[in-house]
C-alpha cells in the first residue's frame, strides 16, 4: 500500500510540475517574444503619440470634400493619396484601375408639406445612392407612414399612388450600435422596390442614426430587377419626427418632393497601394486597408479616410523607426467601398491575375474611435498576436476576438487570406455616418493615432514572424 | 503493478473530475446569479438607452454655469439637485452642510509681452484657484522659462525678480493620460512656492492639455508655509508655444500680468443626498458620487456633472424598473472636490456620527466618456461582481480590476467602505478639463446613459446580495 502511496504521490507531483511546466514555458516564450519586439514597439509608440500624422493624413485626404465613387473628388483624392505615400517614401507606390459607377445627386434635394390645415413645411431629405430622380416638376402625393415592414403588407391598399415614409427608428436599446444600425439600414436598402411592389411612386426613409438631427443620412439603396424604379431619399430624424406628428393632425397631407440625381454610367477610377517591400519574404504580403471614397455630403472623416490615414501612418510609423519588415507591407485604400465595392473585387482579381499571396487583410472602416479590440477571422492567428496582449492593452486593445474584415477585404479570403480589423469605440459613429456632420473636427488626433500605433505594431510583428 | 495502475488511473480521473466539476459549480452558479438578476438588469438597460436621462440632468445641473466652491452658482447648483433627486421620487433626499472657502476669479486676468523687438502681443491666462492678486496695476517682469524641475535650480540666479515660466508640456506618448497630467500639474500645484523659493515674483504655468488650444486650463494651486504667496496663473497651450518662440527671439522681454482674484474667507455650502431606502437592510449603505462644484471657466459637464448625473440616473432607473433594493443605494453629490475636499471630508465626519454602515463607495470623476471598466479597492468584491461580467460586456466593460475610489469617497475607506469607481474612455479627458471647452456639448447622452445603466446594475446586484 505504501507503493502505491508513494507512486501516486509522484504521478501526482509529475501531473503538476507537467502543468505548471507548460504555463511557464507558454510565459517565457510570450516574454521572449516581448523581450525581442518591444524596443522596436517603443519606437513605434512614441513617434506616434509625438507626432500624431495619422490627423495630418485625413486632413489631406478629406480636403478634397465629400468623395463619391466615380466623382472629380474622388480622383483628387487618388491623386492626395499618391503623393502622400510617394512623400512618406514608401518603396512602391502605384494605383490600379478600377471601373466604378457615376451617380451624381445634382442639385440639391427639396421637400414640401402640404396640408390644408398648416402652412406648407420644408423637409431636409437627401437622395439615396442609386436613387432615379423624380421627374423634373417634381412628383407630389399623399402619403402612407410605415413603423415595421409587417405594416407594409396591412397597409397595401392605401399605398397605390402615394409615398410610403418608412419611420423606423434604430433602436436605442440595442448596446451594439452596428446591429440596430444594419436592422434598420434594411429599409433605407430594399424600402424602395418592397414599396413599389404595392404601388408607391416613391419613398421617405427615415435616417439611420440615434439621434435626433437635423441632418439626411444617405447611403446605398438597391432596386429589385423587375419592379418599377422609384424615387428614395432619406429623411432627417428631426423631420421624420415633425411629419409623424402632421400626418396626426392630416393623414390627407401632400408632399411635394424634387430629387435632381442621374446615373452617368461607368468611369475608370483608382485603387492606391503602397508598400513597404519585405526584407526576407517580399512575396507575402500584409494588407492594411481603408476606403478612399466617401458619401458627398461630407468629407468622409470616420467613414472612412480614418480608416486610409491609418493604414498609411501604419507604414510610416514602421519607417520612420527604422525598421524594414521581413515581409511586405501593404496599405491599400479601396475605391468604391459605399457604391457596390469594386475596388475590393477589382484588388482581388489582380491580387490573383499575379499570384500574389496575401497572408492576412485588415479592414479599418468603423470610424477613427479610440481602439478597445481586434478581430480575426482565424483562432490560429489570435493565438498568435496573443503574446502581444499585455502591450497592447494600455493602448487601449481590452481583447482579441474572431471576427473581423470587411467589404473591401472580403474578397482576399478566397485566397486564402486571413482577414482582421482593429474595433474602435462606436458609440457615436452614427451619429456622423453618411451626413453632412462627418467633419475632420469629430475624429480625435490621439485616438486615431492608437489606432495607427496599434496597426503598426500588430502588422510589423506578423511581418518579421509570419502567419 | 495492475493495482497500482488502476488507483492511479482512479486519482487521475477523481483528480480531472474534481477540477471539472468546480468549474462547472462555478458556472452554474454565475449562470443561476445572471437568470435571477438578467430581467431586472434588462428592466433598467431598457429605460436607461430609451431615455437617456443622464444627459437631461447633465444639462439642468450645468444650466447654472460654473459651481466654483463658495460660489453662488454652487449654491444655485445644490438647489436644482435638490429639485432633480425629488422630482426623481427618492426615498429620502436631503443636504447636509459643509464649510467651504470661497476664492472669487473677479475681473477677467489680462496679460502683455512687452519687447522692443516687436509690438505688445496679449496671452491669455486665467489664476489658478487659490492664488493671491497682483497688485491692481498689474505686475510686470522679465521672464525665465522653465522646462523640467532640474531646470530651476540651475536657472536659481536668474530667476530674483522674474516671472518663472513652466512650460512643461504634458507628455503626449504616456498612454494612460491621467498618468501624464499628475506628472506635469506639480508644477500647477506647487510650482509657485517652488519659484518663490528662488525669488520669483509670480508663475505662469502651461495649462495641463495634450493639445494646443487657446483656453488656459486652470485648476487648484497651494502655497507652502513659510514662502513669500506669488500670484499664479495658467497660460493657454497656444500662447505658451508663442511664448517659447517669443522668448527666443527677445530674451529680455517683459511680461505685464493682472490678476483680479481675491480670497472671501469661509461660507457655508452643502453635499446633496438622495436615497433608495433598503428593504431589508436599511442600515447597510452603498453610495454612487460625483463632485457637483466646478471650476469656474465653463460649467463643468465632464467635470464633475457628468459623475452627478450618472450616480442620480443609476437610482432613478432603479426606481423607473419597479425594484426596491434589499440595501440601501444614495447618491451624493460632493460639495468642493477642487478646491480642497471638505465635502468628502464632511460627509464622512457625519456617516461617524450617525454612526452608518457603508458597505461600497464608488465615485464617478472622470468625465462622461464610454464606459471601459470597473475597479474595485478589494479583490473579494470583484470576485463578487464577476458573475456579471458576460453582462456587462456589452455595455462597455472590459475588465474589472483593483483600483477605483476618488478624492470624496476615500475619507469613507477609514470606516471599512470598499471604495470603486467606473472607469470611462478618457483620451479626450484633459481637452476640457478645467477650462472653458467643458461644455455640455462634449459629452455624449448615449456614452453617459451607459454608465448610468452599468452603475445602476451593479449597485443593485450588491444592494441584493450585500458584499
């Protein structure tokens, strides 16, 4: 009895020297990767934090104005962007094709209540993206308030020959404002061809934030083959809420509505690349990556030069430290990521045509907040950057999560890409999205900087260990 | 040797299932805590993200302008919260006094360089709190700018006579940005005795901001005993920049400066305080607070109505959620967190007296940023609170570590309260702190309500189940 006492003391002994063996070793290897890639993480830090370029860049690139896809601004913006990396000294820098859609909103929207019970009411509404126009007198007709699209179906009889004003708002209560958001975009999407279908000759769309705002917030809107093609603009949350209670006090109420858009057909455009060539591997390739194009009613600050001035600070940051990656570098800032997403698939197909081989994408396209996590799209990769954890945490990164991409990116995983994104705080982004209010002045310099700080540290650390 | 195999086999399996079944106790018993708690959680997270409510009473405790300690509109402010915590229906709501200095601004400071080489150039400057007047001509000296503290004792000759100037910028590539101000506001509080020491006849001080702006930030400075009281004023980042440059181009310019401020001696002022009762544990306390004095250049909203209007929504979404809590939940609001603390040393003095029970005091005073985390000053209360974490996540927060407290509540640790605090995203937090940008407008209603919700939770789960 006593040797079975005394060897299964040792088992014992051997299971837990066995399992504390195995955290120590996991422990000195995270230390010794730390040990051997923090000098080189410093430096990244401290010329970011110092010098906070990343505002700089989305300063120059939201110069140009509101860059819609296929847009005089948008070719400005390639050009921006070009110089930018040719100055910031990459070792290539170069634009590809892209072939994009032209849609032009003209002139501005207007909007008209009228009742026989108030005076006539201007509306603040703005075309949606891939809208027609009304015609050109403008198109006046009662209209029909939709809160769910049950309500569609019960109200199909009154909606023959009127407006269909879809008043769904994002919904609060929801913590996530990226899924109240894509709930409610559904109408803004499909609204228009689900109303048409019953009859309407055009749709109101309520605006896609939390707040209440005086402002349109535009977006795509797509037709569905076989349906009539009517007119869909997007309504300010302030007005949505003011034409709710008229239509309380006269459901007979008109509006009179003048969208002035036109679709020109199909322009050559421009994806922008810029790469630091790697040391050891130039032939695979990290991607970071934002959209240069934006909606026109503003400069696009969040959505999404944020996203390119980070990919390019990314790269300068890893320069300007002197390093030179054992792998290559890329920032790729994707046209046409808001009117159906050419640039990713026209990067993709040459991506391809060369046999390139993209170990891993980053998508940065949910607005230049403070960071609080990563996503990937493969646990392998996670486990991999996990070393790296307690670094990154005081710069703000609480976890590393599956998840990640984006529609620029998406494309690259065919191939074989691992696919990621940096998550920023989102609370407000809404409240900027696709309006006249995404201004420079709403990104914050240092919040956008860790973003880029954190990129540059994340993509050189896979450049020199791989995937 | 069959034998000994076997038993081994069996204390390995014993050992394996013993460890699987703490953790699966464990998560059982997280999972039985969420079940009975997630409705009520959900209850208030509801009526929180509908209503935002925080912000409403952000708005109504700022509407009174600055709450400088002593001040009239302090006085205004403790009246509307008064008002507010009644309107709110609370169990009981109540003031208690507190002595308080008043210290008065009075006419706006005025600054001059004066140079030979190029004509007068006004800075702008506010007196830090609590410094002494210049004489009401003004005074006027050359300068010795200062950049670190080995600095002025090298500079110790020039400095008879001179305006010592602190331009020591806050060190933009300190990630943890409360780290960085404690570093560079030593010279805000105790640079004028230091420089007086020297001979100095006053200090201006680099206001206590990442970015270049033209506000000085002000803030609490103290003279030490024995050392001639020199007048003390902050300089606005942008103007201290210009100085630098100024400097050196004309060594020997002259600065004129005129402060206007003057110290009334001591009045009376009062803490707010509104409770929930407990239903069965009445005696047992928990507190949520926030300061409701300010400064005086703006009305504080990140600093500290922000913190007043989270500790009165978390009670108010209580009470809205139909729960009446086993323990008690009061929210004070402290009078003279700035100015020297009495409110926080008040109330503690008066919890002695009667003798209360307080089980956790957390205090909200780091602006009305998106939530991040929870912090807690003892180990077996985050143990407690865990079982929420999958919760809370949601809502914001990422981890819950040691830490947490504040100037108000930490005279309660004496008498065995746990101190916390819910730690806010705060990259932005020193943009405008202390100066005339703290406006309402800085704050968000979604990011505030969230803390409120978070807090409301918390503190009703530890009400429920004591600590």
């Amino acid at each position: 009895m006593r040797k079975i006492r005394a060897f299964c003391l040792i088992c014992f002994s051997f299971f837990f020297l066995l399992n504390g063996c195995q955290q120590r070793v996991a422990e000195r290897s995270e230390q010794t990767i730390l040990s051997r890639f923090v000098p080189y993480f410093e430096s990244i830090k401290k010329i970011g934090l110092q010098e906070e370029n990343a505002y700089e860049f989305l300063k120059k690139i939201t110069s140009v104005g509101g860059r819609l896809t296929g847009s005089e601004q948008a070719d400005r913006a390639v050009e921006i962007s070009l110089k930018i990396m040719e100055e910031s000294g990459f070792d290539r820098v170069w634009s590809e094709p892209v072939e994009v859609r032209r849609w032009v909103r003209g002139e501005p929207e207007q909007a008209m209540v009228k009742s026989e019970k108030f005076p006539p009411q201007a509306l603040k509404i703005a075309a949606l993206g891939n809208s027609v126009p009304t015609p050109s007198s403008g198109l006046e007709a009662e209209v029909v308030e939709i809160q769910s699209e049950e309500e569609l179906a019960s109200a199909a009889e009154k909606i023959p020959g009127r407006i269909v004003f879809y008043n769904v708002p994002l919904d609060r209560t929801c913590t996530d404002p990226f899924s109240a958001y894509r709930r409610a975009a559904r109408f803004r999407v499909n609204g228009a061809s689900k109303a048409a279908n019953y009859g309407a000759v055009a749709v109101l769309v309520r605006s896609t934030t939390f707040r209440i705002d005086a402002h349109p917030h535009t977006g795509l809107m797509e037709y569905q083959e076989g349906l009539p093609k009517i007119p869909a603009a997007a309504i300010s949350t302030a007005d949505a809420e003011k034409l709710h209670r008229w239509l309380q006090q006269d459901p007979a109420l008109k509006i009179w509505i003048k969208l002035n858009c036109r679709d020109e057909g199909k322009v050559t455009s421009a994806n922008v690349i810029g790469e630091l060539t790697g040391r050891e591997k130039p032939e695979e390739i990290i991607l970071i990556g934002g959209h240069l194009d934006s909606w026109d009613l503003s400069p696009g600050a969040h959505d999404d030069a944020a996203g390119c001035a980070v990919a390019i600070e990314a790269l300068r940051l890893i320069k300007e430290a002197g390093l030179k990656p054992g792998r290559t570098i890329r920032a790729v800032l994707f046209m046409d990521e808001e009117f159906g997403g050419t640039g990713g698939r026209a990067y993709a197909a040459s991506v391809n045509r060369n046999r390139e081989k993209h170990l891993v994408a980053i998508e940065q396209d949910r607005g230049g907040g403070a960071p609080v996590g990563l996503a990937f799209t493969l646990e392998k990769l996670i486990e991999k950057i996990r070393p790296l954890e307690s670094y990154l945490r005081p710069l703000g990164i609480n976890w590393i999560v599956k998840g990640g991409g984006g529609v620029d990116v998406s494309p690259l995983r065919e191939s074989g890409a691992v696919l990621g994104s940096l998550m920023p705080e989102v609370q407000k982004y809404f409240d900027y999205h696709h309006s006249a209010l995404d201004v420079p002045e709403v990104v914050h310099p240092r919040e956008l900087e860790l973003q880029a700080v954190i990129l540059a540290i994340v993509v050189f650390y896979l450049a020199e260990t791989g995937v």
